[in-house]
C-alpha cells in the first residue's frame, strides 16, 4: 500500500474558505478515485493561507480487475437492436452470452473485462477533474487565460501542484500548471522552492522552512502563547475561538506578540473598543485582575522578526490608535445630540416601503409596549418607563457610532440613555430590547425591557404578516422566524400569559416545535393541545405538554392511548357523529357499567382540574379510566348487529372516552 499526497499552490486563501476547502477536497477526491473502484484507508486534509493539501493512506499499486455486465435484447430480437448493442459493447455477436430468464425467453448479454488499472493513471485523471469542480464560494479567473469564460477558476491564482504517488510525482496538467514535487516556503522566511519527497516528508520539509501545515497546530501555537503573554503582565485574553481560527487562517508561522494602546481610550464604551480591535484588526481583548478591560492587545504576526516584533506592534498601535481615535470622536459628538432628538430623524429612514418609517414603527411599538403594561401583561412595570423607552429605541440608528458599528445598535442607545441621566430601567430596555437574537442568548427579566422587547418583536411579525411578506421555504427576509422565537422565550422564561393572534398561531406552533424540540419535547405533542384550537397561551399550552409528556410515557398513559386510538378508530370506521345516550333502554354489561360510573367521576374532575390549569391533576383523572377502557373492549361487544339500541349507547360511550381525553389534548395526533 502506498501514500499519495497532493498540494494545491496559490496565492491566499480566505481565512473564512479554508475548514469548508479542507472538507470539500476529501470528498471530490474520495468521489473521484470511486469511480475506479479505488478507497483510501484514510485521507487527512491541510490548509495554510498559500496552500490546500491531502494525503491519502493507503492506496493500492493498481485498481482491482473487474468484470461487467450489460442486459442486451432478446436473442431473436431485429437486426437492428442487436447492432446498436454490439456498437455499444464494442463486441461480436459471437462474443455475446445467450441465457434464458425468467419468462424462459433467451437474452444476450455482454461480460466485459476490464484489467486493472495503475493507481497513478487514476489519480491523473481525477486531479484535473477535482481542481475543475472546486465549490469554491467565491473564485477568479486570471492572466491572459481570463478573457475565456471557459479557463480555469480558482479561489485565487494556482501556482503550483504537487502530486506523488509514494516518491513517484503522478504526471498531469491543469490550465497549463504541470505536477511535480516542489512548493514554496515562508514567503518571508523561505520564499525559494522546497523538493518534497513523499508524503511522509511533506509536513517536516515545510516545518524546516517556517510553514506549519496543520491548522489545528497554529490555532495551539497562538491560544497558548497569547494566554502566556497576557500572564506574563497579569492579563487575561478575553476567549475568542473564532479569533484564534481565523488568525490561524492568516498565517504559515503565527507569533503572538503583545501590544498596548493610550488608557485614554478606555473612555469610549467597552464594546466599541473590543468591537475594533476584533472586527477591524484582528486583535485579542484583554481584560485586567478586575475583569475590566485592559489598555493592551495580542495581535498575531505572521514572520518572526529580529527586533522580537517591537516594530510589528509599534505599527499595528499606530493603526489601531487612529482607529480608536475615529470611535472616540463618534462617541463625543453622539453624546452632544440627546436621544430624543436623535429620535426626530427616524422619519427620513424607510422601514418598509408597505410599513412607513422607522417612525412609524416607533410609534406602534410605544403604544403596544404601554399597552401591555397598563394591562397586566407585562407587571411590575412603570408604563410611562415603556413607552418613554420604546420611543428612543431605535434613536441611536442614526448616531455615528451605529453608523460605524451597525453591531452595536441598541448597546450604543442604552449608553447614550444613561450618559444623559435617563433612569437605569430606561435605558437598560433601550439597550436590550433586540434580546434574545439567537437560541443561546440572555432572556431579558426587567419588566420594562419586557414590554419593549415583547412589542418590538410583536409588531413587526404583526404588521409583515399584515402585508402577506411571510416567510417562505429557506427565505426569511425580515427575520421573522426569529422574532417569533424571540416572542417564545421572552412568555415562557418569564411565564407572561399573553394569547398570541389568531392569525400567527399556526406560525408560532411550529416555531415552537422547533425551539422544544431540542428541549427534548416531541413535535406531535404540541401538536395534540393545538389541535384542540383555542389555545393561544403559549405558558399554558407547555404546561399541558408537560403534563402530556409525562403522561404517555407512563404505563397508565400508554394503555390509556391505545384505548382511546381503538375507541377512535371504532368511531371513524362507524361514521358515528352521534353523542352519548343518556338513558339506557336495557341493562348494560358489567364492564359497560362500570366505563359508564368511571367516566361519570372523571369527566368533571379532568374539566375542573384543566380549568384551574392543574394539567397534571387533569391526567390523573384520565388514568383511572385506563382499566374500565380495557375491562369494555375485552368483555363488551361495541358493534352490536343485533341490537341496534345497545350498538347505538356503546358507541356514544365511546363518543364519551374520547370527548373527555380531548379535555386535555387530541390524542389522535400523537405517535406510537
């Protein structure tokens, strides 16, 4: 068994494209090489910023020899048939295998052999192909090739492949770049040609001229020698894995080096300073003993320099304090306007084109958020507070520091509230009425920021579902799946009972199936208490789903569905619409009688105890029905052709069983 490496060779790979570069590669080549029936025992992939690499394990010297079978016609099918099958086989009629099949007619077939074929012809063949059919995100043509829209695209310009079959180079072409066994080092460090012997050599060899293949290895090398650094001048850095892998995109040989800035600049509000040190530049916020932010930056070089790096970071300071310079001059002059005026230029900014100005929609979610005070939806809150909040929400979309960072909106509000003496529950909800955005992100608590929060996402699935711009597919423009589940998480965490619009309850259903599934609470559940209709509570309908969820994993729970499914079944199968006979005409059966007092005492309870939302209580009260259930089915015959009368009452009884499960939910919906 053999190795095989190949070495793709370009200018610089997107940091963002080189994980999903690294993935795609294995799977075109594992693709490629199938065709030939060829399976590597194991294939690792590489990426630096210059080069994408795989090394294949354990390849054969040549493709197993296979044989192959193609149906032909029928022995006496017309000359012509019989001509096209030979053309396609490329044999003689003598050649062709005459059998008999099932129907006992004679049919031809053709048993081809194909020899084994070398490895390195296969792989030849299937580097070209995999270079052409590269799902690169974004790619270019380039040279004098470009002006052909049928020349080679590449995520930057190809310079160079390697391709060795053990220390054999595999000879091919691609847009005129032939294979071979040599690559660049550092382009600082080492920028002449390296001559790889094989695959085993490939990572060792470039080691020696300051490239480090393996990402994983550069996202070590600047995690660990970052967290040193900071130590080493009693810091912390700040966690940033993202940071780390797409530093580690950006470099063959990552230095850390540390940095620092004027503490003057540490007036400007966190965010924005951690903001431009990690978007803008690259850098690593760290933080001091108090966990408060700290004057200095790990920034990641990609050489290393004789000075220790003192002029990298004396350059990069440089950068950064004209940067920081520009975010304390928005800060200053944004602090001069106050919201409320800010607020006045939201008329000049389109919402919607169907939906007015940000304006407009300021002024709908102040009136929702008083509204949701003054009605004791939202409690404990001043209403005064929600609507005064609500108003200068969105006035800090028109500062220029939002200009700047359009990531800080609402953060920026909140700072710019309490800079100018508004009270804390103010400009708290200012600043995280956009929360939750996201599954994992903090729920707000504080009544004020309750109702902002709650209106906000409430009017906007309002008004665009108003406008029939509803989510579709994949497509979600205006995030509204989003907001929903926004919507979801701010009732259920704080338990606010809100009845949620006829016209969104469909669309809130299957959010929350969605947002419960990964709680671990099954899809048809829900949809059992929201077939009831008439629920729009959505902390009322979870609790009768947990209530459920509890219930039919129980041994009384499992019976009791499968009872009520027979009774069901039974129902649909008769057509029977009728409701339960309230006087017999004949004496009922034991069992019959004892179905008839045990739902008479567990009818009432079940309601009573659904009513004061005891959902559990409501359970209860059904289980005691499972053993009458199953004692009717075994001793009572329903369907009686007899007795039309007794045929008429047992139905209706069973018309009663699942009227009274349907108290609690629609067991019909539920699997197994």
């Amino acid at each position: 068994m053999t190795d095989f490496l190949l070495e793709l060779l370009s200018e610089e790979i997107p940091a963002r494209m080189q994980e999903k570069a690294c993935a795609d590669l294995a799977r075109l080549f594992e693709a490629e090489i199938a065709k030939a029936g060829l399976k590597a025992a194991a294939i690792e992939t590489y990426a630096t910023p210059r080069r994408l690499a795989l090394i294949a394990r354990g390849l054969p010297a040549e493709t197993a020899a296979v044989s192959e079978e193609l149906k032909g016609p029928r022995a006496d099918a017309p000359p012509q048939a019989l001509e096209g099958f030979l053309k396609k086989t490329g044999l003689t009629r003598e050649q062709l295998v005459e059998r008999t099949d099932a129907k006992g007619a004679a049919v031809l077939f053709a048993v081809i052999d194909k020899p084994g074929r070398p490895t390195p012809a296969v792989l030849a063949e299937a580097i070209p192909a995999i270079v052409a059919a590269f799902p690169w995100p974004k790619s270019m043509r380039w040279g004098t090739a470009s002006a052909s829209t049928s020349s080679l695209r590449w995520v930057r310009p190809l310079q160079g492949i390697i391709a060795l079959f053990g220390d054999d180079v595999v000879d091919c072409e691609v847009d005129g770049i032939r294979s071979g066994s040599a690559t660049l080092g550092h382009r600082f460090h080492h920028p002449g040609q390296i001559t790889i012997g094989n695959a085993d050599d490939y990572a060792a060899k470039l080691r020696a001229c300051h490239v480090i293949l393996d990402p994983k290895e550069r996202q070590a090398i600047i995690r660990d020698r970052a967290a040193a650094l900071a130590a080493e001048t009693g810091l912390t850095v700040v966690p940033d894995e993202g940071l780390v892998a797409e530093n580690a995109g950006l470099t063959e040989w990552p230095v850390p080096l540390l940095g620092h800035f004027d503490t003057d600049f540490l007036s400007v509000p966190r965010e924005v300073i951690q903001l431009t040190l990690r978007t803008n530049q690259k850098y690593f916020v760290l933080n001091d003993g108090a966990g408060k932010l700290a004057a200095a930056f790990i920034c990641v070089a990609n050489i290393d320099a004789k000075d220790g790096g003192a002029a990298i970071t004396a350059g990069n300071g440089k950068v950064l304090a004209a940067r920081l310079s520009d975010a304390r001059f928005f800060w200053e002059q944004d602090l001069k306007i106050p919201l409320a005026e800010s607020a006045k230029k939201l008329d000049q900014i389109v919402f919607h084109e169907k939906l007015g100005t940000v304006a407009d929609k300021v002024d709908r979610v102040a009136k929702l958020a008083r509204w949701l005070v003054e009605e004791g939806i939202v409690k404990g809150a001043d209403a005064d507070q929600a609507e005064q909040a609500a108003r200068l929400a969105k006035a800090d979309l028109v500062t220029g520091m939002v200009g700047e960072f359009p990531e800080l909106q609402g953060i920026m509000g909140g700072y710019y509230a309490r800079a100018e003496g508004l009270p804390d529950t103010v400009a708290d909800a200012i600043r995280d009425h956009y929360k939750p955005v996201g599954q994992g992100d903090e729920v707000p608590t504080a009544a004020v920021t309750l109702a902002v929060s709650l209106a906000d996402k409430l009017d906007s699935l309002q008004q665009f579902f108003a406008i029939g711009e509803t989510p579709t597919g994949s497509k979600d423009p205006f995030a509204l799946r989003r907001s929903a589940l926004g919507i979801i998480r701010l009732l259920t965490d704080n338990g606010l009972r809100f009845s949620i619009p006829t016209d969104l309850l469909d669309f809130f259903a299957d959010r929350l199936k969605v947002q419960q599934r990964e709680a671990g609470v099954r899809h048809d559940l829900i949809d059992a208490v929201f077939a009831l209709g008439g629920e729009d509570d959505l902390v009322r309908l979870l609790a009768r789903v947990k209530a459920l969820q509890g219930f039919v994993a129980s041994e009384d729970g499992a019976n009791l569905l499968t009872g009520y499914k027979r009774a069901a079944n039974i129902l649909k199968k008769e057509a029977f619409e009728g409701e339960a006979t309230k006087s017999l005409s004949y004496t009922p059966e034991k069992e019959e009688a004892d179905l008839i007092a045990a739902l008479d005492v567990a009818e009432p309870k079940a309601a009573a105890a659904v009513a004061a939302e005891d959902f559990e209580g409501a359970m209860q009260a059904l289980a005691g029905l499972r053993g009458p259930i199953d004692a009717f089915f075994d001793k009572v015959t329903v369907n009686d052709t007899a007795d039309p009368a007794k045929r008429t009452a047992r139905l209706g009884l069973l018309s009663r069983i699942r009227a009274a499960v349907h108290e609690v939910a629609d067991f019909s919906k539920i699997e197994g």
